[in-house]
C-alpha cells in the first residue's frame, strides 16, 4: 500500500478554478451563480457572481486559463457587469440551483456600512511648527482649518465616507 | 562586525538612550550561521518534512493594528502630496519671477558681483607682484654675493696651480738631458757619498767625533 504525505506549506485554496467548473456546465455555466472561498475568508458580508460569459482556454490542461465575465456582487453591493480576473485560482465553489435563491438574497446584515474616515489630521508636530513659523515670516494669514487635508481613494472596494 | 555593534551598544548604554531593536540583540552571544552549508547539501533528514507553522494571530489586536496601519499609510499619503503640491507652486512661482523681472535683476547682480571679483583679482594681483619683485632683488642679491666668492675661491686655486707650476719649470732646469748627460756621470762617479752615519730619534744627523756624552755636559765649565 503506498502512503501518500503532502508535503510543504498548508494552502489556502479549497476547490476548482472557475474554468474546471464552468466546462462542466451547460452554456459554460451562464446564468450560475459561484463565489469563492477568499471573499467567505476575508469578508462577514456577501460576495458572489453571476456568469454571464465563460471562455476556457481549452489548451491548458490544468484549465486555468480563459476569460470570464460576470455580474459582481462585493459585500453586499452590485457593482455590475465586470471581467472576472482571478478565474485561475483554486477556490471558486458553484451554488446549487436550489440554494441559489436563498444564497443571493441581501438582508440588511449583508451589506457593508461605509467606514467614516476623518477628512483633516493633525500635521507632524514639527512641519505644523514650521509651516506656522513660514506663515508669519511672509506675513500670510494661516489658512482654516490649519490641517493636513487627507485624501482618500474611491472605488467600488472602498466605500469609505469623510466627515 | 558583531564586536563593533557591541561597543556602540555599550557607548549607548552609558549614554541612557533608547536604541534600536537592530542594535539591541547584537550582541556577542548571538552569532548567525547563515550561508553555513553550500548550496548543494541537501536538508538534514529530521528537517525534511518540518513545516513550520504559521504564527498565532490574535483576530481582535490584528483588526486594531491594520486599521492603525491604514491610518498612517493614508497620512503619509496625505504628506507626501502636501509636500508636492508645495514644490509645484515654488517652482510656478519662481517660474514667473524669473518671466517678470527676475532674470534682469539678476544679470544685474551677477555684472556687479563680476566687477567686484576683478576689483579683487586686481588688489591681490598688485600685493603679488610687489612680494614678487621684493623676492627677486633680494635673490639678485644673494647671488651676486655667491658669485664673487666662487670667483675668489678659483682665483686663489688658479694661483696655487701657477705657482706648483712655476716651481716645476724652475726645477726642470737641474733635469738630466741627453746632452749633459756624460757630464753628470762623471760628476756622480767623482763625487762620494758615504752614508755610515749616526742619527738620533729624530731622524738628525749626528757629526762624527762631535757626539756630546751626558758626562761631558755636566763636566764642561760654564761659559
């Protein structure tokens, strides 16, 4: 009997690429919903697709490779139409017709509230010191509020508000 | 290496300041064995399957230290921009001096501060050329000095050179020549010469039958 022994680091991906389970679909899996184990690991709230268009790449023989589209749904919110990029990893799981309806149902608990972020910091004690010693060599009035203004980026991964 | 960051710790030590992690575990006792084995040694066999595991989280500390990490990234970013935004408006600012009047004001500055500069090469070209000709009148000086010396020195060895020259003429006249040559012979042969002679220490010729005893000496009446 032989013994087989994995050996190495533990991985963090449980399950199929997208490509290996939508070649065993009818239309490529179009109109099915998948999801994968990184949004059920790093996020509490929803995350899933909707296919639209699956095209494996049928010279792979690992499957994954081709290109996917499909209707994204992050955290909770509908983001649309988009390509789906990360079909070659090992982690994409199907949800059965039958737990669909149940599975893409969005409860209030399922969507993200937007952290609030702070719109100005204070500056760094010593550039504050030195910009308020600039201002009265040159004789200009302080600006108001006299704060580092921050900047924040917007996309549909951050929903972050200023206040 | 290890030895020098023991030093600085100690000197910092003594100092009572709060160093660096980096700088606090260098010390004697922790000596790295890195790049110990070449590359093609295989890994020992208890070590072959060991995988280690990852280190234990906690989910509540990981959660604060993200969002503090976050926090500063988006301050930093905040800087950085400030500082740009900063530079871009210097450099308009300058940018439109130099269009109005800064370029003339300029030029100006730079024509007097060349006029100053050849001012100054002047007033030291002046102080140089004086030391300079002090320094060659005084060498002028030195030399002259030098040369009347070196010309009695070789008058006084010309002199020398004549005078040994004058004696060797003056005894070349007594020279034996062939023409007197049988004069001489005879003069040899008819002269005697007898050498059987006293000497005294030193090296004077004692006449014969002259010779003073000590008794003699002391013998003799006083004159």
């Amino acid at each position: 009997m032989t013994i087989t022994r994995f050996i190495g680091r533990e991985s963090h991906f449980r399950g199929k690429t997208l490509y290996e389970i939508a070649s065993n679909l009818k239309n490529f899996g179009e109109g099915r919903v998948v999801t994968r184990l990184a949004f059920h690991n790093r996020y509490p709230e929803k995350s899933f697709y909707r296919l639209t268009k699956v095209v494996p790449n049928f010279t792979d023989t690992d499957l994954r490779k081709g290109k996917a589209w499909g209707e994204k749904v992050f955290r909770g919110d509908n983001c649309g139409v988009r390509e789906i990029n990360s079909g070659s990893k090992m982690d994409w799981k199907l949800i059965e017709r039958e737990d669909e309806e149940e599975f893409c149902k969005l409860t209030e608990k399922d969507k993200r509230s937007p952290t609030i972020v702070p719109k100005y910091a204070d500056y760094p004690p010593l550039l504050g010191e030195w910009l308020q010693m600039d201002y009265r060599r040159t004789g200009l009035p302080l600006p108001k509020p006299f704060k580092l203004k921050l900047k924040i980026e917007k996309s549909f991964t951050n929903k972050a508000v200023q206040e | 290496m290890a030895s020098a960051c023991v030093r600085t710790c100690n000197s910092l030590k003594s100092l009572n300041i709060v160093y660096p992690l980096s700088l606090r575990v260098c010390n004697s006792s922790v000596i790295s064995v890195r790049w110990r084995k070449p590359r093609w040694i295989p890994k020992t066999q208890s070590k072959l399957f060991y995988v280690r595991k990852p280190t234990p989280r906690d989910e509540e500390e990981n959660k604060m230290l993200m969002q503090k990490y976050a926090n500063y990234r988006t301050q930093m970013k905040a800087i950085r921009s400030y500082f740009t935004k900063f530079v871009q408006e210097e450099k308009q600012a300058r940018k439109e001096y130099d269009k109005s009047v800064g370029i003339e004001q300029e030029l100006a500055e730079v024509r007097l501060s060349i006029e100053v500069n050849a001012q100054w090469n002047q007033e030291s070209a002046n102080i140089r050329e004086a030391r300079e000709l002090a320094e060659a009148q005084k060498s002028a000086k030195i030399k002259a000095i030098k040369d009347q010396k070196q010309k009695e020195k070789d008058e006084e060895q010309i002199a020398e050179l004549q005078s040994r020259i004058d004696n060797n003429i003056k005894f070349s006249e007594k020279f034996i020549t062939q023409e007197n040559m049988d004069e001489e012979i005879e003069k040899v042969l008819d002269s005697r010469k007898d050498f059987n002679f006293p000497i005294n220490r030193k090296g004077q010729r004692l006449t014969r039958g002259k010779t003073k005893l000590k008794e003699d000496i002391s013998s003799e009446p006083d004159a």
